[in-house]
C-alpha cells in the first residue's frame, strides 16, 4: 500500500522510517520513508533549492514569476517590446513561456503585474 504524507519540516524526520496510521484499519505501523519534492501549480520553484520563488504574482490567466531582479527586467522588456526578434533557437527562455504571456491581447495585464514584482525587489538590476 502507498500513502502519502505531507510534512511541514521534512529536516525534523531523522531515519528512513517512521510511524503512520494505516489509512484503513487506523492501525499504527512503522513504515520505510521515501521523500519526494512536491511543486507548486505555478513551477514558480528555485531550481538549485527546491523552494518557492517570493518574485510572483498572480493574474488572471496565470502566474507571472522571476528569479530576481535581472530576470524581471529582463521580462519587462521582452513584454514591452512591439516587434519580438528571435534568434532562431527553440531552447531559448523566451520561447518557452507560456502562450498567454507572450500575447500582445495581455501585455499590459502582464506589465502590470511585473510593475508590482519590481516594487517588492529589494536588489536592482544589474542590467
């Protein structure tokens, strides 16, 4: 049988096994422990740390997020920008977002919202 767990401090579990009540019988086993990193809806995660990003914001088609404050600004300007040039590569990052971002029909949706990252920064742009 498989049952997941969510801890609120996974560094407090010590072992790779711990008590549980069978969802079931109500009975308490000890049982092996596997930990998994759970994501958020939004993938607004560090990708080094595994935690969730403070640089979001919510819209109503989806969340805007940046690293930090060189990614914001980088956004901003992509966003901003009437004509959008590529490079010809599909690996790069501005090919990969989402399709509601990259719409002109939300680009002040999408400004606005990054207007409201760029006042919570507490570094600038190194840009």
């Amino acid at each position: 049988m498989h049952v997941e767990k969510v801890f609120d401090d996974a560094s407090k579990v010590m072992g790779d096994s711990a008590k549980s009540k069978c969802p079931q019988c109500k009975s308490e086993n000890e049982v092996s422990i596997k930990f998994t990193r759970s994501e958020p809806v939004d993938h607004a995660i560090d990708p080094f740390f595994g935690l969730e990003l403070a640089l979001k914001e919510n819209t109503r088609h989806g969340t805007v997020w940046a690293y930090g404050a060189t990614h914001l600004q980088q956004l901003k300007l992509y966003t901003a920008a009437q004509l959008r040039e590529g490079d010809g590569t599909k690996w790069s990052y501005f090919t990969r977002l989402p399709k509601w971002l990259k719409t002109s029909k939300n680009r002040e949706l999408v400004l606005k919202a990054i207007t409201k990252l760029e006042k919570r920064l507490i570094t600038k742009p190194s840009i």
